[in-house]
C-alpha cells in the first residue's frame, strides 16, 4: 500500500512538474502580416522577421498583403479564427483598422504593430509599436540637404534665387508618407535658409523603383531645367529617378542633389558610382525587437507603447567604407 502510494506521489509529481514545464516551454504562435514586397527595404524587414522567428522559436504565421489593405484585414481575422497568441503587422496606411482590431480585442488577443503607426479611435485597440521614427527621417532629410547645400555652395540651375525641390512620395495615406512629409517641412520652415528652397512638385511614386522612374520622367518633362533637388522618400524610388535623370541628359547627384530614405545596399552602390548623395537610414532590422516585446506582453510584462529603432545617416563621402558592412 505504502509503495503504492509512494510510487503514485511521485508520478503525480512528474505529471504536474511535465504540464507546468509544458506551460513555460509552450511553443508561442504568431500571426504576422506584412504589406507585400514593394521595396528592396521591405525584403530585408520581411527575411528579418523570419529569421527572428525561427531565433526566437516562435511558430509564424506569415501572410503577404500584396499591396492591399484588405488583404490585411482578411489575414487578421484569419489568424482571429486560428486563435494564435498574438497578431503583429504593418500598417500599409494608418487609418481603416478600428473593426478588425476590435474583433481582436474581442478575441483577447493582443496586437503589436511593426514599423508603420496607425491612428485608432481607441488606442487600446493596440498593445505597441516597434519600429521606424518616419517624421524624425524627414526632419534629417532636410537637415543634411540644407548644411550640403551651404557647405558646397550649390546655386539653382536656372540662375534664379530659389533651390528648386521635387519631392517622390510614398504610398498615399501611409504613416511612412505622412512622417517623413511633415518632418521635411518643419525643418525646412523652422531654417534660417527657408526662404532659399521652393517644392516645385510632389507626386506620389508608391515607394516602387517603378513608379519612382515614370514620376521623376514627368517632373522632367515639365520643369527639366529647373530641379535642383530630389527628395525620394525612399530609396527604390530614387534609383528608379536616377535612370530617368540619366535618360533625360542630365547628371544625377550633380545636376541634381538626391537624397533619399532607407540606406539599402542599392542607394550605397549608386553613391559610390557617384550617382546619389545622401541616404538617412531607415532600420529595416526590427524583428528581434517585435519578438522580445511579443514575449514581454504574453508573460504580462508592461512594455512602452512606442518604440523607435537606431537609425543614422549616410552621404555619399562614407558609403565606400561603411557599404561592406551593411546588413541589407
Ligand atoms: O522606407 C520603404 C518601404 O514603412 C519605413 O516602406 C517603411 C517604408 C520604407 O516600402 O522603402
């Protein structure tokens, strides 16, 4: 009898010591979507992701957008119904999520928003925000336009009194538009020089290598003679214009001052053939960060509800030595 209570205990004690082992080590499942695949950058935060995942030994659910929202929307509540520990993604534009984020709250399942913010009625509808600081980019963007342009003494081309600006925006409605837009032109009306610079034009380019190219052929056609500077809100969308503003017969990172967003390894190329000339960093790195405060929020950590990641800025002087380091 003894024994066999004994032998009893002690499987009882292997049971609960195996079930709370199992509760600590329980694999966490993760549902992820991403906006599509529009730019060299996003490839890099995509494969970062993954590589986190499987770093952090997270089962991920993936989803690609392809560019749409609803796309989005549809995989939330895919991963709504698979009941998942918690739903992370990108915002493609910042507004249009309060429903579906609210059937998530329904659900108890907590949500962490990466790289892009968005704007909600109920700011509980989300637990935080990792990722990219878009209005401080912009801010940089001018900051370093404004000291190149003094510190090389660059004249407008058409021999009047104003440094004429084309500006290739990103996707319409996108916290990544918005930020970088809005930083740009504070920093322009808060400098001394503000009076100097003119936006002569500002399209979207949709953040596409693509779009980048047929935009910047446009700008050309009507005022070719007179852009002294591009503005590309990201990178693909500069290298795109550097074909346009070669095709037009002009010489790119002369004729033209560009500067971009992103700091991919195809704007560091282009700056060392001497064909851009500023990148302001855009840390596409950011999955490490998302599954450690994933982590944080399902053990009931409290974790700051936005989180920016380094980023630094690159002209074209430093992209030689710092391109063999660069991670994407
Ligand atoms: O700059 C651009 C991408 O949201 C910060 O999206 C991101 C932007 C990035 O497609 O290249």
């Amino acid at each position: 009898m003894k024994l066999v209570k004994a032998v009893l205990a002690a499987s009882l004690g292997a049971v609960i010591a195996a079930s709370s082992m199992s509760v600590q080590a329980k694999q966490l499942t993760i549902g992820f979507s991403q906006i599509g695949a529009e730019s060299e950058w996003r490839t890099a935060n995509t494969n970062d992701v993954k590589a986190a995942a499987k770093a952090h030994g997270i089962n991920l659910k993936f989803s690609d957008a392809q560019q749409k929202q609803e796309n989005q929307i549809k995989a939330i509540r895919t991963f709504i119904a698979q009941k998942v520990d918690l739903i992370g993604f990108v915002p493609i534009v910042a507004t249009g999520w309060d429903n579906i984020l609210r059937e998530a709250k329904r659900a108890k399942i907590p949500v962490l928003v990466m790289d892009r913010d968005l704007t909600v009625s109920d700011p509980s509808l989300y637990v935080a925000k990792i990722g990219t600081d878009s209005y401080t980019e912009g801010r940089k963007v001018f900051d370093w336009l404004d000291k190149y342009v003094h510190d090389k003494n660059i004249k407008p081309r058409n021999g009047g009194d104003k440094i004429n600006i084309v500006i290739l925006e990103g996707t319409v409605g996108a916290s990544a538009t918005t930020g970088r837009g809005n930083g740009f032109s504070d920093a322009l009306k808060e400098s001394p020089n503000k009076d100097l610079y003119n936006v002569l034009a500002s399209q979207t380019g949709d953040f596409t290598r693509q779009k980048g190219q047929e935009v910047m052929e446009s700008f050309l056609k009507s005022n070719r003679n007179d852009i002294d500077v591009l503005f590309a809100m990201n990178d693909d969308m500069a290298l795109g214009a550097i074909q346009a503003i070669e095709a037009a017969g002009l010489v790119p990172a002369k004729d033209i001052t560009i500067v971009s967003v992103d700091g991919v390894k195809g704007i560091f190329q282009a700056m060392i053939e001497g064909k851009a000339n500023a990148t302001v960093e855009c840390n596409p790195l950011q999955g490490d960060l998302f599954f450690t405060t994933a982590e944080k929020i399902l053990k009931g950590e409290s974790v700051p509800k936005s989180v920016f990641v380094e980023e630094g800025v690159y002209p074209a002087e430093t992209a030689k030595e710092v391109f063999p380091s660069r991670k994407y």
